[in-house]
C-alpha cells in the first residue's frame, strides 16, 4: 500500500495510515538497539516466548531483568513522546481532551520454531466468544496501534474501512469459523513498511499477520485506546 500525505483522513477512512520516514536515522537505530537487547534475554531465558511467539511483550516479565529496564528508557520515551500523543490526538473525536491511554509496547520479531499464517481477527473479539458481545464491544472501544519497523515488513494484512462497520456474512464466516487462517479475505490488501516507516491501524479493524522465520522482521508496535465522545 502506498505511503498517504493526509494520515488522519487516511486512517480514518480506511482504517490506517503509513507515514513514511516517521524515524530519524539515529533514533531508529536507538529504539532497535534497545529492542534488540529486549528480544535477546527473552530468547536466552525463554524457551518458547520469542521461540515459538512472534512478539514479546516490553511491559511484561518476558522482558529484560529489572536491572537492565533503564536501557529500555528510549523505548518509553518515545511510546509516551509528544510527538506520538499528538499524532494520536488528531484520530480522537472533537472535544476530546483526556490523553490516550498506552494498553502495551510489543517487539514483533522473527519466531525461531516455525512458520504459520495468522487467523483474521479484529481485537475486539479476543476474551468474547460470543459474536453481539463482541460487537458490542467493538462499537464501544476504540483502540489504535502504532508501529515503527526496523526491517522492511510486508507482513500485516487488513480490510480497508472494516473499522467503520461489522462484518459481512462471508467475513463473519472466515473469521469466526474454522476457516480461520484462509489465505483470501474479501477485500484485504497487505501494507508494507520500508525500514524507518511508521504505521497507525485501527485494532477494530479485520486485519491478520503472516509469521515466518524469515525474513527478519524487527518491528515496534505500541497498542492505544483513545478517549471517546461522553454520553449525553
């Protein structure tokens, strides 16, 4: 998908937006470089998170021991920077002034174990098994993930506009059903990430990732809920 220079209309259109460029040359190596370290304790300590997994968590006890978290200060700095919250601010509804709120900072990597195609989901869906619970959920929270790649990453698909309406029949069907990780959905495209590019996408959004030991994916992903509009 090609880069957009309007990435509030883009995202809030089609449900993302890749900004092209978004990391200077030093602070991509600076964010890589802690992220790296993040990833190396956790496949030397782990054996299967960053084994088998193709993200770990930065919040979680997965991540560096506690003595080794101030060398992942650049990281936080940037996920709770000015320049992000002000990015984030533009997607939220007007009038809005409470600030988003950070939900978790992932590293998706390359898994060392083995290669599979990822289920089409929207994130609503995780912990409600019950398709209207869900949609409830969905038409009530608005969540957004940005991401900043490291290595050009092709990997991430989703369905233009899905943010802005439930699914069809067919779509329902594939992504509830047991056809969970089928290569086609109606309508989806692939987004692709030059090394240093950003990326705003809407967690409602149907959308799945492909997962494959190669080639090397080093790629930050920072999960938001933004405020909504107060009921009257």
């Amino acid at each position: 998908m090609s880069p957009n220079t309007n990435p509030t209309g883009t995202f809030v259109s089609l449900g993302f937006a890749v900004l092209p460029k978004f990391l200077r040359a030093s602070q991509q190596l600076e964010l890589r470089r802690a992220c790296d370290l993040a990833l190396l304790h956790s496949r030397r300590d782990w054996r299967e998170t960053a084994h088998s997994t193709p993200r770990i968590s930065l919040l979680a006890s997965a991540g560096p021991a506690d003595h080794d978290r101030e060398l992942l200060s650049p990281i936080v700095e940037f996920v709770t920077s000015q320049r992000v919250c002000a990015l984030l601010q533009t997607l939220a509804m007007p009038g809005m002034t409470d600030a988003p709120r950070l939900e978790d900072v992932h590293y998706y990597h390359e898994q060392t174990k083995r290669d599979w195609d990822g289920d089409w989901h929207r994130d609503s869906q995780f912990g409600r098994p019950d398709p209207e619970l869900e949609r409830e959920r969905f038409e009530a929270k608005v969540a957004v993930h940005v991401r900043v790649a490291f290595e050009d990453d092709d990997r991430l698909e989703i369905v233009p506009g899905s943010h802005r309406r439930w699914d069809s029949p067919e779509e329902l069907r594939i992504r509830r059903g047991a056809d969970r990780a089928a290569p086609h959905m109606p309508n989806a495209i692939r987004i692709q990430l030059r090394a240093g590019d950003g990326c705003l996408f809407h967690a409602g959004s149907i959308h799945r990732a492909t997962y494959r030991r190669a080639p090397m994916r080093r790629t930050l992903d920072a999960l938001y809920v933004l405020p909504r509009a107060p009921q009257r």
